[in-house]
C-alpha cells in the first residue's frame, strides 16, 4: 500500500497493489481507477483533482521485525 500526499493541495489517497494491479483511492476510499505502478498512480490521482503532478517523490518506509 502507498499513501500519496499532495504539498501544493488538501487531498491525499492511497494506491493499493492487488493481484499484480494498483487501485487508485481517494482519501474516502473511493476507487478512481487502476494504474501499472505507483507513480502512475499518483499522477493519476493528482490529475483527479485537477493538478498535475510533476514531480513525483517515493520515499520507501519499511518496518524492521526484530
């Protein structure tokens, strides 16, 4: 799962991958559409609410199990 912020705008969402497709989700939870990858879906969320998304940082966060 990936959560996409926007620093120029009020919106959020999250891109879901499931079973090899990325769900793009609004931050209701309402699925916008599918995309190939994580940057295409936040573009593709971005373009939602009517901005462009140029450019798009990914930051990778992972938990560490001890």
């Amino acid at each position: 799962m990936g959560l996409v912020t926007c620093g120029a705008a009020d919106f959020s969402g999250s891109i879901v991958r499931e079973d090899g497709a990325y769900l793009v989700e609004t931050e209701s939870g309402e699925v916008i559409g599918r995309a190939r990858s994580y940057r295409a879906g936040a573009e593709r969320l971005a373009r939602h609410h009517g901005f462009r998304a140029d450019p798009v940082e990914i930051e990778h966060e992972r938990e560490v199990y001890a």
